[in-house]
C-alpha cells in the first residue's frame, strides 16, 4: 500500500514516522511532482497537480477538520475525502471558547488593565441569563463547545443545516429559523465549516440581528466574517466585543486594524490544533478499516461541501 504525504506548513519528518509506525506493511513518502500515484494520502492544503495525479487514490485524508483549503481544489466526484473528526480538537476548542466567553462576561479584559495601571476596582456581577450563548454549527466541535458552556450554566442555543436534539441546548435549523436564533443570542460562536452557503454569514445584516451589546467568537474561518461589517458595528456600539481566531488573510497583515481595535481580541489560528498521535492515531485507523471494507466516520458530502 502506498501513501502519499502532501501537506503544505506541516514538518513532514514527524508525521511519516508516526504513520509508518502505524502502519508499518505501508509505503509512505512525501510527494514530489511525477511521484508514483498512491493507494491512500494524508494532505493538507495541497496543489491542484497533486490531486491531478492520483487516478486511482482509494482516500484523501485532511490534516484538519475544515476542508475548505480541498474543496476549492477541481476534485473527481468520486474522490473520497475524509476530514479529520475530533482528534483531540473539539476539547482545545471549548477551552478556547470558554475562556474567550468568560474572559469577556467577568470582564478579565478590563481587570487586566485596570491591573497595568495598578487600579485595584470593582465591576457589578453581571447575570448569565443575560448572556445567552449562540453556537452556529452543532457539529463535533460545536457540540463539544456546547457542553463545555452549559457546564458554567449559560443559557445554550445552536443552529445547524439540519434539525438536531442536543441535550441543554435550544436547537434552531436552517435559514428559516436563523432570526429567531439570532434574536435570542447575544455572545455568538460560529463553527460553521466554510461553504458556498456560509461565506460572509457574520455580516451586518445577521450581527444586527445579535442583542445589543453582543459579542463575537469566530473560531471557524475568517471567510465567515465581512470584516468591515463588524468593525462597524462594534464602532457603533451594537456589539461590546469580539474574540477572532481566525481571519480572511493569514497571517493577520501589519497594519490590519484588528490588531489595534480596543475591543477585538487576536489570536493567530490557534484554537483548536492539529495533533499529532491523535490524528496519526485516527488517519491509521481509518485506513485498516477502509481496507477491511467497513465504513468510517468524516467522509465529506462533495455537494453539501463539508
Ligand atoms: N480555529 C481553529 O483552530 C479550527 C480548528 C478546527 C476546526 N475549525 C473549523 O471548525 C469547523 C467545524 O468543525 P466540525 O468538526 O465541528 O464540523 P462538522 O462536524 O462538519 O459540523 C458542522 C456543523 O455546521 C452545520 N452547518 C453546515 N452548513 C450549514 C449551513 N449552511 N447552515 C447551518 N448550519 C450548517 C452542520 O449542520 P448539520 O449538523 O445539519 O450537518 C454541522 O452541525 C471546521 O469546518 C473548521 O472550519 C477551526
């Protein structure tokens, strides 16, 4: 069996070691341009001529769980894609949902520079009711941060494609139901993956539609965002604040006024990291049973898009 390695920002040495230990009856090597076309691939962000080149590839395995970077690549209809599900993800991503949230309900931000200027003060306890938590996507992430913020007893509401029962959790679905969802939210999480239907979801139409003095969490992708829409309305005051992990351009360019903005706080794409073990643990897995003809879980809907 042969795989193939093609991952661009990914120090490839790690990796094939850990997947030849896995999965030691396998030939596993980088891919260079000609390279012998392979049974199985472990990608991330990989060149159009790469996907041209693999007439008979039996699985495409993303090094993340968003397949964006994929799916804008012309790929055979046939072409199984598997994302990565969880893998040690979904619990970075509720710390870093939690913290964020927390951070900004006890208001830490303002402890912090009240602390700088050696200003030792109070602020009034807030109520969490008041702070209804709104998660878009109900997915492994989305679920996983969706009881790690009902643990600290926010109300919980989630939007998804289709209808869910989740438990804790006010369920609204599609486009018909996203007003109503909106309505009642007032700090929003988007863990959307990115498609045709959700680019540029978090614009001024939909952010207007937050409480006021709502606050937003973007740990999806930064094409979900319109940037200057929120900018606006934070200037504006309809929205207190927002966290951003992940942006349009990447990294975030010198000079972007997200850097500066007083109530945007930046983190360089690091909510939810891709492990190691875990995804050489998964990916491994996945292949023994694909060869073994069972099936497995992750395997992305060319049409839905994710
Ligand atoms: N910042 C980071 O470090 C980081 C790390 C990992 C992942 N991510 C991002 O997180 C995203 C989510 O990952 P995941 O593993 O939770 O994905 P997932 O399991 O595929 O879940 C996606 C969720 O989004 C919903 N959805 C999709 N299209 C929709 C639409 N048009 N309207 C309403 N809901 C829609 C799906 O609805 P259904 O349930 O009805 O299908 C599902 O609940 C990834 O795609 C990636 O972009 C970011």
């Amino acid at each position: 069996m042969k795989i193939s390695f093609c991952c661009t920002d990914f120090k490839a040495e790690p990796w094939l070691a850990g997947l030849r230990a896995a999965l030691p009856q396998a030939e596993i090597e980088v891919w260079t341009p000609g390279a012998p076309a392979a049974d199985y691939a472990v990608v991330w962000a990989p060149p159009q001529a790469f996907i041209d080149e693999q007439p008979n590839i039996k699985a495409v395995f993303n090094l993340g769980a968003g397949v964006d970077a994929l799916t804008q690549l012309k790929l055979p209809p046939q072409m199984k894609l598997v994302r990565l599900d969880d893998a040690g993800m979904s619990v970075q991503m509720a710390e870093y949902v939690v913290h964020a949230l927390i951070r900004h309900f006890r208001e830490f931000d303002h402890y912090e520079r009240d602390v700088v200027q050696g200003k030792w003060s109070y602020r009034r306890p807030r109520l969490r009711e008041e702070f209804p938590v709104g998660i878009m996507g109900l997915g492994v992430l989305g679920q996983r941060v969706a009881q790690a913020v009902a643990q600290f007893e926010f109300p919980v509401l989630g939007w998804s494609r289709s209808p869910k029962t989740v438990d804790g959790v006010r369920c609204f679905a599609g486009a018909a139901q996203l007003p109503e969802f909106l309505a009642e939210t007032k700090v929003l999480v988007c863990l959307l993956p990115l498609t045709t239907e959700t680019q540029g979801i978090l614009n001024r139409t939909t952010l207007a539609q937050l409480q006021p003095g709502g606050y937003v969490i973007n740990v999806a992708r930064g094409a979900h965002l319109v940037e200057e829409d929120l900018i606006e309305l934070l200037d504006s005051d309809h929205l207190a604040g927002a966290a951003l992990d992940v942006f349009r351009q990447e990294p975030l360019p010198a000079g972007h006024p997200f850097w500066r903005h007083p109530k945007i706080t930046v983190t360089p794409h690091t909510a939810a990291r891709t492990l190691r073990d875990e995804s050489v643990a998964q990916i491994a897995q996945k292949i023994m049973r694909l060869e073994r003809g069972e099936p497995i879980a992750g395997v992305v809907d060319h049409i839905r898009g994710y």
